[in-house]
C-alpha cells in the first residue's frame, strides 16, 4: 500500500496547479481519446501478428497465445471503443516508465527514481501529457511480470513448477496489485 500511497503522491504532484507549461493540466479532449484509441488498436495489431510468428512454445505459452488470438476482436473492440467514451478529467505529465525496477526500497517507504520515460520513444512522446493511469497499468503489468519471472526461474533450476507454487505466485501478484490499488 506505501507504494500506491506514493503513487498517488506523484500524480498529484505532477497534477499541482502551475503556470509553467511544460507541466500545467491540460483537459481531456476527444482528440486525445480517438488517438489513444488508434495507438492501442495499432499495438494490438502489431502484438498479434508477432504472436502469430512464435515456434517452439510450452503448452502453457500456446494456451496463453491461442486464448489471446481468439480475442483479437474483442480486444480491438474494446480499444476502438475508448473513441467513443465523454471525456472527463485532466491529463498531466507522467512517470512513463513506471515499474518495481523504478522503486527503490528505503526502510519502510519508497522512492521513485528515473524519470526519463520510456528510452524507446522520443523526447517529445516522453514529454507528452497523458492519462496517470498508464503509470498505474505500468506497474501492475510489473507485478505479473515478476510472478512470471519467478515462475521460469523456478522452472529453470528444478526443471518443473508444482501447482502450488504456480498458485503462490499468482496470488501474490494478486495481493500485491489489490494493495497498490486501494
């Protein structure tokens, strides 16, 4: 919960009335709910044509692939929806790489480091104001990532998972995505 606490710390930060333009809220605007719509469409496209072109999976990945393939429209459905929602609320500068290799640990709290964005896009992408709750999607996507990871390092070095600890790790990823949330 510190790290969510600190979380909503940073967004309100970056949310704080300034006339410095750079980082003043700007209104959500219809323009900007139509281009993140066609930016996720796009991802979603470019996602499942790769997932197409994967060999050599475990029957555990396949089932993931074939699950996601079978809800590409569904999945498109969704992002070309975003189009169509009122707008509401404000957009801010963000972290824009946000995850746990982002947080360091400090007794009881946590900092938030590198601030950079994300070194793939470009400056003015990193600069660009958005919706916080792609920092908070950031972070949540780094809890499943670290269930999974611990998941194929066990695989690693005994060469099987049991199904309780498949359970545990999920369940942590759980705990801690409901705990970051409230």
């Amino acid at each position: 919960d510190t790290l969510g606490r600190r979380t909503a710390e940073l967004h309100a930060a970056f949310a704080f009335p300034t006339d410095i333009p750079a980082f003043a809220t700007k209104p959500l605007r219809a323009a900007d709910l139509k281009a993140w719509s066609k930016a996720v469409a796009g991802e979603i496209k470019q996602q499942i044509s790769m997932l197409r072109t994967l060999k050599k999976l475990t029957p555990e990945a396949e089932q993931v692939r074939e699950a996601v393939l079978e809800a590409r429209d569904e999945l498109l459905s969704q992002a070309k929806a975003v189009a169509e929602l009122t707008p509401d609320g404000g957009i801010s500068r963000i972290h824009g790489d946000y995850h746990l290799g982002q947080v360091l640990i400090n007794k009881d709290d946590v900092s938030i480091i590198d601030f950079e964005g994300e070194p793939q896009r470009s400056l003015d992408e990193r600069r660009e104001k958005t919706s916080p709750l792609r920092d908070v999607a950031g972070m949540l996507r780094s809890f499943d990532y670290l269930a999974w990871a611990a998941l194929d390092r066990r695989q690693a070095v005994a060469g099987e998972i049991a199904e309780d600890e498949r359970l545990r790790a999920f369940a942590w990823r759980d705990q801690a995505s409901e705990a970051f949330l409230a």
